[in-house]
C-alpha cells in the first residue's frame, strides 16, 4: 500500500497541532481544586486567575501584552521604575505571588531559581488600598484599554483551604463591585 | 508493498548483476509514529482548557435593591467542619436544625423534597425556595463548591451567600460541626 500521502497528511496535521498547543505551564502554588457537576469552560484570554492556597494568594492574568502594560502601571502607582528589560521578563511569567517591593529581585531571578525562590504570596489586608486591590484594579482598566473587553476574574482555590481564605478574594473583588466570577474546578459525574 | 528489494538479480546466465534497490521505503512504523504524536497533541490541547462554575453574588454596593424574603420560603444552610451541614426552614430559631450530609441521600435529597414541598405550600408565580448559604470558618473551600453544585443539580432558582453570625457558630459549636 501506498503510505506517501497518509504520512503527508499526519506530518501536516502534527504540525498544526504542535503549533497551536499552548504549553501548560508550571504553576507555582499547587492548588487541588475540588470538583463540581455544572462546568463551563472558561475562555482564553481576557482572564484574571487568583490561585488561592496555603493560606496564600497568587495572581496571574493572560497576554504578554496586558501583563507589560500592567507591570507599567503598577509601577506607576508605587513609585517602582520597572526597565522596559524588566517588564519584557515580567511578560512571561504566567502566575506570581510577591509583595511588589520583591517583584523587582523576583523578575531578575532566572526560570529555575524563580521555582525555589520563597513566595509569600500577594499582601491583602482589610484596607481598601491593599495589593490584591491595585493588582485587580489596574489590571482591569488595562483590560479594558487594550482589549477593550471587561476583565473576568476565576478563582482557583485548594480544596482543602478554609473558607475565610476565599471569603478574603471574594471581598476585595466585591469591593470593586465585580459580582460575577468564576471558580475553577475539575469535571465531576453525578 | 512498499519493501526494500533484497533479493538482488539472481544469477542468471553466470553473470554477476548489481543490485537493483528500490526506491520505495516502508512507511508505516513513520506514519504509526504520526498519529500517535497527533493523538497526544488531540489530547491535550483539548482538555487542558480549565472548566469553571459560574459564581454571582449578591450586590453589596446596592442595599436598597433588597426584597423582603417571606421566611417561609427560606432555607438556611449551615455549613460546619468535618463536611457536616445544619439545615432548617423558617425563621431562625423555629425549629431545631437538622444535621445533613453531602451525597446523593444527604443534602441533595434535602434540597429537592423542600423545593417540592414549599413549592406546593405556596401560592403565585413566585413560590419557589430561596435557599440561604452561611458558611462558618471553619468549613472548606470545598464544601462550599460543594454546595452550590448541589444547589445548581437541584435547580433552585435563588440562592444567596450570606456571613454567618455568632449565635449560628454557637449553635454549630453545641452540635459538635465547629
């Protein structure tokens, strides 16, 4: 039999598909999310993700672009003057839990140090000017100014954390009014 | 087939004839190798995608958009550790709470006989159970997923996550759930 075209087709096919698969990347808190019945699948960009676990809370948006503007403007706000080399690293970085004053000694950090460099997680207390708070706020606003789409949020919590923990993400988010959310979870059968 | 040609010319008539290879190479073991790396690809692109479950809360920013809830309509669920909930229609404090659990014949039944039967207690297009989730602190993050699928599976049109208050964590406290 002749194999010639069915090797170009599975060779073309590959191609395509190496080319579009999205390497899943590391996360550096482990979070076990618990299961549910009822899933949506959540889109791909224009997405906040708030990892939250071990008592800690991460954050992580989608796009290179909106994560360098976003850099800049936190800069802005905290009188950190982030180098435009900075913020090219700080694009690559899917999810991150650092007080912005490490984010600096973080971003310098290579990929495999990064791993072992100890995240205390992003600083949220009752105030209303906390990080999570700035961090959520101006990544809306450049959402929206460069996208121009609204910013959805989707929290991805441990299954085995306590509920004040998620109740603390849930209100700074209801703070800024965002009422509507999604938590992540794993597909369960009935 | 597609096969390397071997067997060589033979000797015929004495002489000595190179041997004549084909151009044709055999395929398959490469085209196995492809569609098994397509499928691995196929795999996991598809279900890498992360799911959700849609969450709404209720507006804090707006309180004067709050409905008066007959309270014969409620039902307030606590949620205690150790993945045990307290339940009761009514007012708080009517009856005694009843100890539930998650599971097919825990909560879930629960939830569907309370829907059934105050929707046929109640009057009107607007009969159906608003259901009051409080979970205390010391209840998971799993519970509380927990619950709102069962909530999701049981069809309950209204539901709401309020803070639990102090006298509700003592009455979870004296039944051993906190």
């Amino acid at each position: 039999m002749d194999m010639t075209a069915m090797c170009d087709v599975a060779f073309l096919l590959l191609t395509f598909f190496i080319l579009t698969a999205k390497l899943r990347q590391e996360d550096p808190l482990h979070v076990d999310v618990p299961p549910s019945t009822t899933v949506i699948p959540l889109p791909d960009d224009n997405v906040a993700t708030l990892s939250v676990g071990k008592g800690k809370i991460f954050f992580g948006i989608e796009g290179t672009a909106v994560r360098e503007a976003l850099l800049d403007e936190m800069g802005k706000k905290y009188n950190i003057p982030f180098t435009a080399a900075e913020k090219k690293r700080f694009s690559v970085i899917p999810t991150f839990g650092v007080p912005i004053a490490q984010l600096q000694q973080y971003i310098a950090l290579d990929e495999e140090k990064r791993k072992a460099f100890p995240q205390s997680g992003i600083p949220v207390d009752t105030t209303i000017n906390n990080e999570l708070t700035s961090w959520i706020y101006e990544a809306r606003l450049v959402t929206k100014s460069l996208n121009n789409k609204d910013l959805r949020f989707a929290i991805k919590g441990d299954a085995r954390e306590e509920y004040p923990a998620y109740k603390k993400v849930v209100d700074v988010l209801q703070k800024q009014a965002i009422n509507k959310f999604d938590l992540i979870t794993s597909l369960k059968t009935k | 087939m597609a096969e390397l040609d071997t067997s060589g010319g033979g000797k015929k008539g004495g002489k000595i004839r190179s041997k004549k290879a084909s151009t044709r190479i055999d395929l398959t073991a490469m085209v196995d190798l492809a569609f098994l790396l397509i499928t691995f690809f196929i795999m996991t692109t598809t279900l890498a995608k992360p799911k959700a479950m849609d969450m709404f809360m209720p507006d804090k920013s707006k309180p004067e958009v709050q409905l008066p809830v007959p309270e014969t309509r409620t039902m307030t669920l606590w949620l205690g550790s150790n993945s045990k909930i307290e339940w009761f229609v009514g007012k708080p404090g009517g009856s005694r709470p009843t100890i539930d659990n998650f599971g097919k014949d825990g909560i879930r039944k629960t939830l569907v006989e309370q829907n059934k039967k105050i929707e046929e207690t109640h009057q009107g297009p607007d009969n159906f159970m608003i259901v009051l989730v409080k979970p205390s602190d010391k209840s998971t993050y799993k519970d509380f997923v927990n619950i709102i699928d069962e909530i999701n599976i049981a069809g309950i049109k209204s539901y709401g996550v309020v803070d639990i208050t102090p006298g509700e964590v003592a009455q979870l406290k004296k039944d051993g759930n906190y």
